[in-house]
C-alpha cells in the first residue's frame, strides 16, 4: 500500500523532472516558431541558405539521437535536424535538407534518454535523462557551440566534451 505522502513525494520528483524536460522542449519550440515567422511571408523573403551537414559526437563516440539547431546571429529563421543513429545529421530551414542561412550561428544540441518505456518510478529517479552535459541543450547562449555557415556544402561536426 502507498501512503499519500510516498505517493506526492514521486509524484513531485516525477514532475519535476518532467518539467525539466518539457522547459527544454517549450524553449526549442519557442525558438524555431519564433524563427519561422520571419520567414512566412513568402519565398521572396526566404534567405539564402548553404547546405549544412555533419557528425556530432560525445567523448569521441557518435550521439545515437537528439536534434542540432543552429540560430542565426542576425535576421532569419533557425535550422534544425535530427542526429541519426551514426551521429550524422543534415539542417532544414526551409525545406528539407536545404541547410542553414548563411552566415553566424549560435548551436544548440538536444539529446535525452527516451523514457517512454521506462514506469514513471524508474523516470522519476533517474534525473540525469540528457546524453550530453546540460549546457549544450539549455540554451544557445551556454552551449559555447558556434558555427559559420557559407554558400557551398558545409560539413560542421561536434565534438562534445
């Protein structure tokens, strides 16, 4: 039998880590639409963009999943794509595979343990969900990740310590 304090108290881990998860998602999500709507008028207003590709890698092995997003400095809409199992990845800001608009970026990585399977318990307890420090998914400010996108092809990798 589960008394009600036990009960809130996982509960309450539960949500917290939730929260977490979901704060980092809200700030992604916030970022992109944000983004997208300099760019919704149109394709006379798309920028022009260099197609951007790469590998991201954790402690020299390949990140098996997450999401790369590279924010402009300037004006535009971010780009972003998803890090395949090998750790490669190819950015879409516009339409797929199109790349980044060139110029600076700030870059922010995402990669976090599916707990979709796990009972909440298990997820509650295990706080630490991100692959990677946090300071590369918090935001593009505390990520220290940059990154100069040109016209032609542009192979960007990461190696995150």
């Amino acid at each position: 039998m589960i008394s009600l304090p036990n009960f809130l108290l996982r509960n309450l881990l539960q949500n917290d880590v939730m929260n977490k998860l979901k704060l980092q998602f809200v700030v992604c999500f916030v970022l992109l639409t944000l983004s997208a709507f300099t760019g919704c008028s149109g394709n006379s207003d798309e920028l022009p963009t260099g197609k951007v590709y790469g590998k991201v890698t954790y402690k020299g092995k390949p990140l098996p999943l997450g999401s790369v997003t590279f924010i402009p400095d300037g004006m535009g809409k971010a780009a972003s794509g998803e890090i395949q199992e090998d750790g490669s990845y190819v950015l879409t800001t516009y339409s797929k595979g199109d790349g980044a608009i060139i110029g600076n970026h700030k870059v922010m990585i995402i990669s976090e343990r599916d707990t979709s399977n796990l009972p909440a318990e298990s997820a509650a307890a295990n706080e630490d969900l991100s692959l990677i420090p946090e300071k590369y998914s918090m935001s593009p400010k505390t990520s220290g990740l940059t990154a100069i996108v040109k016209e032609d092809g542009n192979e960007i990798n990461f190696d995150l310590k």
